[in-house]
C-alpha cells in the first residue's frame, strides 16, 4: 500500500511515517497543502492521509482537488475536532473516513487496512456528446472545457438528454423526470427551461426540437 501523509505538524508526521512504514506500507510526507497535491500529482498513493488544518493550501481544497483526479486515491482526513459538522463536510467533500485527533497510531493503521479492503468509491461515468460534457456526480458541465453555470432543471433536463443518447424525449418525459410531483404540470415550463439551456450551451445549437414530440441532441 502506498500512502501519502499530509501533515504539518512535523513531529506527528514523522510518527505517522515511521508507524506506516513498520507496517509495509509505502510512505511519503509533504509538510503543507500545496506539497501534497504535487505530489499526488505525480504519484498514484492507495490513500492520503490528510490533515485538515493545513497551511498554504487547506486540507478541505486538498480533499476536493484529489476527488477530481484522474484516478482519485481514497482519503482519511485527520480533524483537530471529533465535532460532527467537521465529520460531515470533510465526507461530503469526498473524504472516505476520517479520524478525530488524538489518535492512536494503531488506529489509524486500523483504520487504513479498512481502506484498503473497501472497493474504491464508484464515479458514475462522464456523459459526454460533441463538446459537452456532464458529470453526474460533481454536477458539473462544461463545454469546450469551459465550464457552464447552470441551474437545477437546466442540468436534469440536460442530463436526461445526454442520457437518452441521440433519443427523442418528449416535454411529458422530462417534466417526470426532473421536476417533482407537485410540479405544476405544464410543459411550458420544460420549453423554459431548454431555452434557457441553450442560452447558455451558446452555438452551435445543441438541442433539437423535434416538432410534436419533444427534444433531443443528435
Ligand atoms: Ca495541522
């Protein structure tokens, strides 16, 4: 296992390193934020072990920047505080575990073996047509590689468009799919919606209306 330990306090990196390394394990050090990520960058480590409370760049920005890697490794935060808010915002960036300082030295290598029997974290796939693409799980779309603001209907509409791959969806479809139930139930306000999706998409036209059926990107 090839771990990274991101840590600025020296003395506890180094009793980290040193534990680890009994252990087997592969360890490298970087003493602040910015250090980390080049190394990541360079290296493809099993886990970081990444301590939240870092100069230069912050551990929260470190955890997110590893989740959109290529090939994300998973990720043990280290908090200052056990507090539950801490807990759940480090995981909601993508942390895979976390653990409160103090701890002991056996616990984290505990804690590691765990990673490392758990599966990596499944990111759904890139859906991608001509120069767009949306990622379902970061929510996120870009086109040309620039990215594009858009709001919560606009992306489930294009999502479900991607999706149906070249298929005609028609108004009814989508208001099922992306508004809720209590959705005032007008398709006027899917052809809204595509209007304003393709104000922002700008040329060339990505989405077709297909006269009395519906929508679709070819
Ligand atoms: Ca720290």
């Amino acid at each position: 296992m090839r771990v990274l330990v991101v840590e600025d306090e020296s003395d506890l990196a180094e009793v980290i390193a040193r534990r680890l390394r009994r252990e087997g394990m592969a360890v490298d050090v970087a003493p602040d934020g910015r250090a980390g990520l080049l190394k990541a960058a360079v290296v493809d480590y099993d886990v970081v072990v990444l301590d939240r409370d870092l100069p230069e760049v912050h551990g929260d920005a470190v955890c997110t920047e590893l989740v959109r890697s290529e090939r994300p490794p998973r990720i043990l935060m280290l908090t200052a505080s056990g507090e539950v808010g801490d807990r759940i915002s480090g995981l909601d960036l993508g942390a895979d575990d976390y653990l409160a300082k103090p701890f002991s030295p056996g616990e984290l290598v505990a804690r590691l073996r765990a990673l490392e029997r758990r599966p990596a974290l499944a990111h759904p796939p890139l859906l991608r047509r001509h120069d767009v693409e949306l990622d379902p799980a970061r929510r996120h779309v870009t086109r040309g590689g620039h990215p594009i603001d858009l709001g919560r209907k606009e992306f489930g509409v294009l999502e479900v468009l991607l999706r149906a791959d070249r298929a005609v969806v028609s108004s009814e479809e989508l208001l099922r799919a992306v508004w809720d139930e209590n959705a005032d139930p007008f398709t006027a306000v899917v052809r809204m919606t595509i209007m304003g999706l393709r104000r922002k998409l700008g040329p060339p036209a990505l989405i077709e209306t297909v006269t009395g059926v519906g929508y679709r990107i070819p």
